[in-house]
C-alpha cells in the first residue's frame, strides 16, 4: 500500500523559498520535506522562470512612474474643472 503526499501550492512557494531566501540544497530541502529533489530542483526552476528578470523590473519601473505622472495630471485636470464647473454655476444664478 503507498501513500499518496497532497502537496499544495502553498507546500511548494515554503520548499521553493527554502532553497530561494535560505540557500538550502534542493536535496536538503527534499529530505527535510519528504519529497523527491527532481520535484523541489523542478518548483525552484518554475519559480525562477515566473519571475521577472531585471530588465523586466526595469521596464516595470519605468512604465510605473509613466502612469504615476499621468495620474497626477489627470488628477490636477479634474480639480480644475470641478472649480471652473462650479464657476459657471455660480455665474448662471
């Protein structure tokens, strides 16, 4: 009879972040878990390709501060319209 291990995404993100954060040894990890290391080397390597690399951070970064500066704009448009609405509306009575 075998015994079948659920493992959970949650299971998988603690062995990855063992081996990621903790430079534990995907077969040090494995054994402590009690799983296969091809299983742990295989979440680790996902993990790794779901990341995004550098320049991906820098791209990210700069799209950022790019809709930071929009929303800022957009913001200091709407001000001046609700003052200049309310003007009107004043002008009108």
């Amino acid at each position: 009879m075998t015994i079948t291990k659920i493992i959970t995404p949650e299971f998988r993100a603690e062995a990855v972040r063992l081996v990621e954060k903790e430079h534990q040894k995907p077969a040090h990890v494995a054994k402590e878990l009690g799983v296969s290391p091809t299983a742990v080397r295989e979440w680790v390597t996902k993990s790794r390709a779901n990341t995004p690399a550098a320049d991906d951070v820098t791209t990210l970064k700069k799209e950022n501060e790019q809709l930071r500066q929009e929303l800022r704009r957009a913001q200091q448009e709407k001000e001046i319209l609700k003052k200049a609405a309310a003007f009107f509306a004043k002008e009108l009575r």
